[in-house]
C-alpha cells in the first residue's frame, strides 16, 4: 500500500465535504457517510461508497475482511486500514494494533456497510486511562466490565483500580483475611451521612443491612482477563502510606497509636507494616501482570508519625529531618520491593516528597508542576491533573447537577488538556509522559448509572487526548464527533451525561477600541443560539448568536438554546460592562489565595465576570478581608461604583458581612462614600449572589474597595467602577 498524505484539519473537515461533491455526482440511494471517530486517527482518507457488511463479520471476520500481521510496520498499537467496495484490509504488527482496526471499523459503521475508507493510525500515548475508586462506593465486577468494554471501543488501554481507601479494602487477600471481613463494609452507603457526618464505622462481613463488598480472586482473575481480552491492562493501586483507615479497623497493630479510628496512615518505624506491605504486594501481582503496580502515596496526613515513638526512633536512626523523610523511606522500600520482582511502582505526586524513589513512576494530579519536574529528573509520569482530569469534578453549573465533589471540569475543559505544552521540554524529557488518564473517585457516586453519568462522555475526551496528535485536536472539531456518540453511548446502555444547555460565554477586552467582543459556545451540536443584550428573556423571535456580539458600555446578556421553538434549559447570564476600571492599577492590601487568582493582578479590572461557579477561573478568592485601591490616572468624575459577591455555603464561600467605598483625590486622604452590608444569610446554603452598589458624583483619582471577610473565603468577579 502507497503512503497516505498526512491530512491537515482542513483537510479532515473536508472530508465531509469531499462525501458532499460525491453524493452530488451519483445516485442518491445510498445514505451520506457519516464518519465520527472518537479519537480521531492520524490520518484519513475517504473513499467512494460503502463495503456492505455488518457488525458480526467485522468482529469475527468473513470473506473479503482480512486481519494481516505485517512485522514491517512500526508501532506496538499502530493499524492501517484499507476499505473498498470489494473488502477491508487491516493491517498492523501486532494483535493490539488489528484490535483497534476492528474498533475503527466498529465505529464506521452504518447501515449502508462500512464507509470506503484508508485511514494510517497509530496513538500519541502509550498510556491513555481512566481510575475508578471502588473504595468509596463499590462497584460489581459486572460494572467494571462494562466500563472495560466501552474503554476498549474508544481506545483507552489502562484502568487504574482503586481498591483501598478508608471506604472499604476492596480485594481479598489470603494472608490477610481480616481486611475483607472487618474493614469491606460499613454503617452507611452516604458518603456525607458516613464519612463527612462523622457516624463512621466498619461492619464485620455478614452484618444484616451492611454497606460494601470486595472482589474474590476469582473476580479479580476474570476482569483481568476480560480486559486483557480487551488490550486493557488493569492497574491496582494499594495505598501506603495514607488513606488506609479501614486496613487499621482489621489490623490496629499497623497505626501508630494501636487502634481504630485513630488516623489513616500507616506506622512507618514499625517493622510490621513492611511485611504487611509485601505480603499484600505479592498477592497483589500474583494477580495483576500489570507492569506497574500503584502503591498510593496521596495525601498522608503524617500527624501520629510526628509524636510516635516508633516513627520518631525511625527518624533518629536514619538522620532524617522530617516526617515527609518517613513517606519517602517507605515508598523506597515499596520501590525496591517492587523492582525485584521485575515490575515498577507508580504512586500519586507527593511520592516526590522527602525524595523520589529512584525507579518510581509519578502520576501528576495537584496541577501539572510535579509531572514536569519528574521528567526533568528521568521518570515516568502520567498527567492527571486535578483541574482538567478529575471526572467526579462537575460537568455542568452545580445547580443543574447531582452533588459532586467540587471542582469544574466541563467537557470543553477536559478536552482542552495538552500534556505536553510546547517548547517547554526537551524532546527527551518528554519521552518520559507516557500518557493521561481521567480520575473518577466515587465518595458522592453511590451507582453505577451515576458512575456512568460522571464518566460519560467525559472520558471520551481524555481518549482523544491520549491518541491523536495535539495538531490534529480542537474543540469545534470534536464538538460535533461527541455528540454524535452521545447516542452510542446509550444504546451501549451507558448513563452518559447529554451535554449541557448552558452557553460558555467568553469575551476578549479590546482596551485601544473600547470594546469587549462577546462569544457564545454551546456543548450541543448543532445549537441555535438566541440571546438578548438588555436583560430581557430571549425567545426565538431574539437574534440568533453567530459572530461576536459587541459590547462598548454594558449589555445584560441571556443566550440560550432553542430546538423546535422551545428553549432548552435555563438562559445563561452574562453581565459585560466596558467600564472606566479597566486595565487600571490595582494595589492590594491584603493577601491574595495564590489557588484563586482569577487570572492574575487585575483580575478584578478586566471585564470579565464569572459564571454560576466560583471555579471557573473568574471568580478572585479571598481567606483575608479585600482591602484594595485602584488607580484611575487622574482625578475623574465617578457615578457609581459595584462589585458582586458570591455565597456558596457548602465549600465555605460567604458574602462579605459587609463592602465598603471610599475615594481619594490625593490617594492619601480618604472620604468613605457608605458601607453596605450583606442582605443574606449565612445559614442560607443555597448558590446566591449580592451586587454592592454605591451612586453618587464623586471627584477623584483613587477608588478604595474593602470587603469584610466574615469566616471562609468571600469571592469577587469585578469591580465595576462607572
Ligand atoms: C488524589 O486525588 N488524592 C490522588
């Protein structure tokens, strides 16, 4: 077979074009090919017609449908695939890169056969995953199965099994009995009734009305199967040193103070919980041929280690100077453990602290800082930072969603993830990423249709990003391709989260024209967008959205989707103002929380303003009172001053107790102009917002704005200074 031309997006997106211009020139009776592959594949031509067959000879082969092995060709998970009216031809070195050919063809097809087609793939990554805690809530072997199947269909090729956590040890250990029998079951399935509410207790196996369960060798042994059947290798992960409460319900011997309920993090100066650890470890890769073997290393609270007898003689001993020394020392022994057995360990990034072992792999999930410096020292990482990766984040605004953990990962967000940023590596470092994966952890996923509706079609995402190359990636490319698979998904009998209604409006500031320009998005493909600029409902009678709206003093935005006449959803609310504060010098007085910049400095002079989360990047965070003056350039005629504050009990975010204004001409004396205190409540948990508005005719060069921070964080989008 001659080599294909490398297709550029243009050329991709002609593609759909091309099928145009042939349907135009022959007998319409054959449907248009539709071609949507998730993830998109290196490079693709397509034909003229269709190869009549169905899903059943794809799968199990027939006439005319051949799967070749050809030692020639590079790529351990690299398929060619040719279709012709007369056949199809995949081709590929070995039975991983035919797998993900029949995959390819599974998802062309259609019911006038398989699109003629050549497509040249191969993936960026050697490691595209999802993670799914099954500590939290348990989850049948069935579901997990299930999960390996839809995985394999998108070409994800590593699940990383959470199978201990203070919510339950997950996976029967034979030396260890008592883990599965004392600590697999709890008082509570609700993890904020259980574990947030505080009634925590684990139940012996058996207990009537018990929560919880774990997997039998047996199960073990059949998803591991299953998946291999499916090219998946199954990661365990076992957590040491923190998060391992419930082992201690079976074992106290294993915790500093000897006894349940007393913390989650292993005795590190007892002898004990290294033999623990290799005994457990060696069950562990009896049953996972995984090449490596997840041992945790998250979020150790290290609070006994600093008081324990053991810990600290430990710590004398080794000249060690602090307790992150005592992590380090363990995940060292784990390493060497490990090694000798001709595996390799992987853990959570904090294994980075006291010092990396040296054949440890690192998975980067507080942000993407510790994934870098790891590949700068030569180790493996896998990049699944919190802020785009994390599947139980929400998906859509919090009051249109069951709860979640927090966070804010739309799907747009998600696929926007670019492990390796450019220019910032040397090409040898960057050999080190092996890949991404998307974290689902369950405290707040009691179900598996839940499960699935967190997951869906999110990890389709994090497929795409693991498989096709960064140039060939973009949002309005994948857009229409997700949507399409929303379907699939179901008739998959997969619980997949439709898509938001919600309108992503986001506006570019033009300070030499004065103008903000006003873009709106959709997750929906295709989305009629009607939106109004003066506050009032939009209806279908309302422009449709399709170039910037331009905004030069304010407009009250509403947008929202309308399908046969009828709104869908709620309208999205954007408030824009091109005021006189933008771009002017801001002075803090007060400490900013470096987690919630919005951005940076002049956030709050920017013209933007945030959406209904406070984690969608625009919202400025403070745990201080705001104390802050900004800088007009000269003394200037002012009429009103505002600034709009967020409540969200929840995760502690509170209205100021009370704003106030005062302006400077000399930007030393002071004149208060009124202090308006907060109208709402504190016991009030619903998501609510207050606008502080102060009038008047003020001259002067300095604006003072101070915001008293009653307990937890208070939150600003703007100040918006007229
Ligand atoms: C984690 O999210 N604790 C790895």
């Amino acid at each position: 077979m001659t080599s294909l031309p490398k297709l550029t997006k243009q050329v991709m997106t002609g593609a759909a074009f091309c099928c145009t211009l042939w349907l135009a020139g022959c007998a319409q009776q054959q449907p248009a090919p539709v071609v949507n592959l998730i993830p998109k594949p290196v490079n693709l031509t397509l034909g003229e017609g269709y190869f009549r067959t169905d899903s059943a000879s794809i799968c199990d082969g027939a006439e005319n449908i051949r799967y070749v092995i050809n030692p020639d060709m590079a790529g351990e998970e690299a398929y060619r695939l040719t279709v012709t009216k007369n056949g199809i031809e995949a081709q590929a070195a070995t039975e991983t890169g035919l797998f993900y050919a029949r995959q390819t063809l599974l998802q062309l097809l259609q019911s006038g056969g398989v699109p003629c087609v050549t497509i040249e793939d191969s993936p960026r990554f050697g490691y595209r995953g999802l993670h799914l805690d099954v500590s939290r809530h348990f989850f049948p072997k069935e579901e997990v199965m299930k999960l390996i199947d839809v995985m394999a269909y998108y070409k994800l090729n590593r699940l990383h099994f959470h199978l201990t956590d203070a919510g339950g040890w997950r996976i029967q250990i034979d030396k260890y009995p008592k883990l599965t029998q004392e600590a697999a079951f709890r008082t509570e399935s609700d993890w904020r009734k259980w574990w947030d509410g505080g009634d925590r207790k684990y139940l012996p196996e058996g207990t009537e009305g018990a929560y919880g369960g774990y997997y039998t060798k047996a199960d073990i042994r059949e998803i591991v199967a299953h998946a291999a059947e499916k090219h998946i290798t199954v990661i365990p992960e076992i957590e040491f040193p923190g998060h391992s409460d419930e082992v201690f319900q079976a074992y106290p011997e294993l915790c500093c103070a000897g006894k349940p309920y007393s913390g989650g993090d292993f005795c590190i100066g007892n002898e004990k919980s290294y033999r623990f650890m290799e005994d457990v470890l060696t069950e562990i890769m009896e049953l996972f041929p995984s090449e490596y073997i997840h041992i945790g290393g998250d979020e150790a609270t290290k609070a006994e280690w600093k008081t324990c007898p053991k810990c600290q003689a430990l710590m004398r001993r080794e000249g060690m100077k602090s307790v992150d020394e005592l992590q380090s020392y363990m995940i060292h022994h784990a390493d060497q453990f490990i090694t000798s057995k001709g595996r390799k360990l992987i853990g959570w990034d904090e294994i980075l602290q006291g010092g990396l072992a040296p054949n440890a792999a690192v998975m980067s999930w507080r942000g993407e800082e510790a994934g870098f410096r790891s590949v700068r020292m030569g180790h493996n990482v896998v990049m699944t930072p919190g802020n785009y990766m994390y599947l139980d984040f929400y998906q859509a605004f919090p009051n249109t969603q069951p709860y979640a953990i927090g966070g804010y990962t739309p799907i747009k967000k998600v696929y926007s993830y670019n492990p390796i940023p450019k220019d910032s590596l040397t090409a040898k470092e960057e050999k080190h990423f092996m890949g991404v994966q998307g974290n689902t952890w369950t405290e707040y996923i009691p179900t598996p249709e839940h499960l699935e509706y967190m997951m869906f079609p999110r990890a389709l995402a994090v497929a795409e990003i693991g498989w096709t190359p960064q140039d060939l990636r973009s949002w309005e490319d994948f857009k229409p391709r997700v949507n399409a698979h929303i379907p699939v998904l179901h008739r998959k009998g997969i619980n997949a989260f439709t898509l938001s209604n919600e309108i992503d409006i986001t506006m570019s500031v033009d300070t030499l024209k004065k103008q903000i320009s006003v873009f709106m998005d959709a997750e929906k493909h295709p989305a009629e967008i009607h939106y109004t600029t003066d506050g009032s409902e939009p209806t279908q009678a309302s422009p449709i959205y399709k170039d910037a709206v331009i905004v030069t003093d304010s407009a009250d935005i509403r947008a929202a989707i309308f399908k046969d006449g009828q709104m869908q959803g709620e309208p999205t609310v954007k408030r824009v103002d091109y005021h006189r504060g933008i771009n002017k010098p801001i002075h803090y007085y007060n400490r900013l929380y470096p987690g919630y910049m919005a951005g940076g400095m002049n956030a709050l002079l920017d013209g933007y303003r945030g959406s209904l989360t406070y984690l969608d990047g625009r919202w400025q965070g403070y745990l201080d009172n705001l104390d802050c003056v900004i800088d007009m350039g000269e003394i200037t005629d002012l009429h009103k001053v505002s600034s709009r504050w967020m409540q969200l009990t929840g995760p502690g975010v509170y209205q100021p107790t009370e704003v106030e204004l005062l302006t400077s001409e000399d930007g030393k004396t002071f004149t208060s102009r009124g202090t308006m205190p907060t109208t709402i409540s504190q016991d009030d948990s619903r998501l609510l917002f207050q606008e502080y508005t102060f009038w008047g005719e003020w001259k002067a060069r300095y604006v003072k704005v101070k915001a008293k921070n009653p307990k937890g964080f208070i939150f600003v989008d703007e100040i918006v200074i007229w």
